[in-house]
C-alpha cells in the first residue's frame, strides 16, 4: 500500500474506533436506564440526596471507610432482603 492508502486506512479505522466509542456510551446508558430504579420526584430527591451526603460525610471521620464500608453493605443486603420480602408479599 502506498502513504495515500495508508493514511486513508487510517482515518477509516479512527473514524470507525469513534463511532464504537460512541455506540458503547449509548448502549450503557440504554442499560443504566432499565436496571437502575426510578428516580424520586425532584423535591424529595435532592433532600434525600442532601442528607445522605452529610451523613457520609460526618460518619467517614468517625467511623473509618473501612467500617463505614462493612456498615453500607450490610444495609445494602438487608434493603435489597426487605424489598424482595415486600415484592412476594403483594398480590397481584
């Protein structure tokens, strides 16, 4: 192949590594969307925000990451064990 052919190779294969770059940006969005739960309404939300993040704030220094960390997964799990004892509860 000649320089010509060459630098138009790649231009091509920049321009394609782009438009997958951009592809993977949509499709991971698409997914966060239906995995991720429904945002609460604006005024309760960033209240709620709000206070999680001055609560973080004041427990990292007093209780460490590492024990903060053990304490936000253990309410992780008994969240997620409340909410699929609350789905089977309910009729459909």
């Amino acid at each position: 192949m000649n320089r010509e052919g060459l630098a138009r190779r790649k231009s091509l294969l920049v321009a394609q590594s782009h438009l997958h770059r951009l592809q993977t940006a949509m499709a991971w969005y698409e997914v966060k969307d239906i995995v991720a739960p429904p945002r609460p309404a604006p005024e309760r939300g960033d209240r709620a925000r709000s206070i999680a993040a001055t609560l973080i704030g004041v427990a990292v220094p007093v209780l460490g990451f590492a024990r903060l960390g053990r304490i936000m997964r253990m309410l992780t799990i008994g969240t997620m064990v409340m909410r699929i004892v609350r789905g089977l509860r309910r009729p459909y």
